[in-house]
C-alpha cells in the first residue's frame, strides 16, 4: 500500500547534504551545508515542530545518521576540508565522542542503532566498497560491497541487516538502481529499484526499505519512491516537493525527509511519508519520546543537586 508525502515544519534554516535518523514523531537532522558553509547545527523534530538540540563538536557535511533521537549516531562526512573519520553519539540532549572510523569518508550509507550499526559505500579518495561496524565503541571491518558506491541509500535494523540501494560507482555519469543486501558478514543482490537514482533519500528496514527523491543520471531531480519487500520494489508516492540531496529517517509506513537543493537552491523544506495505518504508532512514538526527553532532564537535574550538596 502507497503512503502520501506531506508537507510539516521547516528546518530552523535552510541546509543540504545534512545527516539524518529518528521517526516522524521523534526526528533528528544535523549537519551540512548552510550556504556554503558547514554547520555543526543539530535540529529535532517532535511530531509538530522543530526546535534546537546540540552541537556537534565539529562541523561536517554529507556525513549519515544512525538510530533513534535519543540514541543516535552521526558518522563521517565530509569537515573543513577533509574526510571525516569522526563519529558522534547524541543523547537527545548532547554529542560525544564515538569510535573513529578506521578511513574518512562521505557520501556513504548507514544501517543500525547507536550501538549496533553499518556504513558502507561513500569516497575515501577512491570510490569504496569498504564495510564497517560499529559496537557502540568501536568500528571494526565487515564484507565489502559488490562494486563500489557513492552518494547511496542506505537502511536496515543492524549491523546484520543492512540494506544498500542505488548511488553512482564514477562520479556524476554512472547512477545505478542495484540493491545489495547484508548479513553482517557478506552483501548479497537484491531486487533493482525500478528507476536508477543517486543522493538519494532513505529509511526502513532490510524487509520493508524506502528510497525517495535523488536525480537520474542526467541530473533530473526525481520526485518517485519505491517500497521495497524484501524481494522487489514497487511505486509508492511522490514527494510532496521536488528536492534533491534530501535526508530522512523512519520506517517504511512513516518517515520524515528535510533539506536538499530545490532547482539548485538550498531549502529548509520538510515533509513526512505516512501509510494510513501508521499516524496512530506516530503518536504513540511521540509521546514515548516526550516521556524520555523528560526523564533526561529530571535525571540530569538530580545529578547537579547531589553533586552541589557533596
């Protein structure tokens, strides 16, 4: 069954090639260009608005995000000029230092939890088909990609259950719509996406992926998306507006994308993709992240009380 964009709040500032994880209900965008600089800026959405979260301690463009709003990771990128070996671990609250990767990157694609993820794909000098995991300290190598792959979609529930999908394999002129599908060991063929397509938009699982938006090999932005079962993919529908480079994050049946280039202009635009079933887990989603954010904080405040006492 097709879901339906639609339109929600603006980003506090216009920014592409920004990292992204969460759901719509509890959703994180951070990073990316702002203009042409970089930012360290971090946005979080709650179902209704966005409002301002921490910094990131470095600024980075075209990195990923991973996991929840309240366990989330931001890893690699692209930072002052160099490729970025840095993760970054956020509490709903805050950034801290994660494990490095073992090569900088950007353009890659992600799977997985704060504690249990993937990043595959991405140019490390040369385009990659490295794989690495993470453990929630550290990144250690996995079973590299069938070719090599840049600006790609990425999804999945772990680090053994990834799912990559499109990106190009030589700059701007190969753009592909090939599915590989990982086990944490190794990267098998899935079932090609029906139209090619590169900086795409992504979420899901391995069994239940999403990819929206990016543009075609002759820079046509695209405004498609295709649901993938596990076997094959199919047309769900289409953006509610046209961007290019946009980043998201979510399940197949809700999901929330923000930023990109709009006809080369830089956007603070935001939509969410529901399927009819899903606006009742939103709301229940929201209000479970409300709870932890609360819990957070009272926690936080109680640790300051006793250590003004002591």
């Amino acid at each position: 069954m097709a879901g339906t964009w639609s339109s929600i709040s603006a980003l506090s500032a216009t920014r592409s090639g920004g990292g992204a994880f969460g759901t719509p209900a509890a959703g994180v965008y951070n990073s990316g260009l702002k203009g042409a600089a970089q930012v360290k800026t971090t946005d979080e959405y709650n179902g209704t608005s966005w409002s301002a979260g921490g910094a990131l301690s470095i600024v980075s463009s075209a990195g990923v995000g991973a996991g929840t709003a309240t366990a989330g990771l931001h890893i690699g990128g692209h930072s002052a000029g160099t490729r970025s070996v840095v993760t970054e671990e956020y509490d709903g609250t805050s950034w801290t230092a994660g494990g490095d990767l073992a090569a900088g990157r950007y353009g890659l694609g992600s799977s997985g939890t704060q504690t249990d993820a993937a990043t595959f794909g991405g140019y490390t000098g040369a385009y990659s088909v490295v794989t690495e995991e993470y453990n929630g300290t550290s990144w250690s190598s996995g079973g590299n990609l069938p070719a090599a792959r840049y600006d790609l979609g990425g999804a999945g529930e772990s680090s053994s259950a990834g799912l990559a999908m499109g990106g190009s394999n030589s700059g701007e002129t190969a753009v592909q719509a090939e599915t590989y599908e990982y086990d944490g060991t190794s990267w098998s063929n899935g079932g090609s996406m029906t139209t090619e397509r590169r900086q795409v938009g992504s979420a899901g699982s391995q069994g239940a992926g999403l990819v929206y938006g990016g543009n075609l090999q002759n820079g046509t932005r695209l405004s498609s998306t295709e649901e993938y079962n596990g076997t094959s993919w199919s047309a769900g529908g289409a953006l509610f507006k046209i961007v290019n480079g946009i980043k998201g994050a979510g399940s197949q049946s809700a999901a929330f994308a923000a930023g990109g280039d709009a006809e080369g202009t830089q956007t603070s635009y935001a939509q969410e993709y529901i399927i009819a079933a899903a606006t009742a887990i939103k709301s229940i989603n929201g209000l479970l992240y409300a709870s932890v954010k609360s819990f957070n904080g009272l926690a936080k405040s109680s640790i300051k009380n006793i250590n003004g006492l002591s």
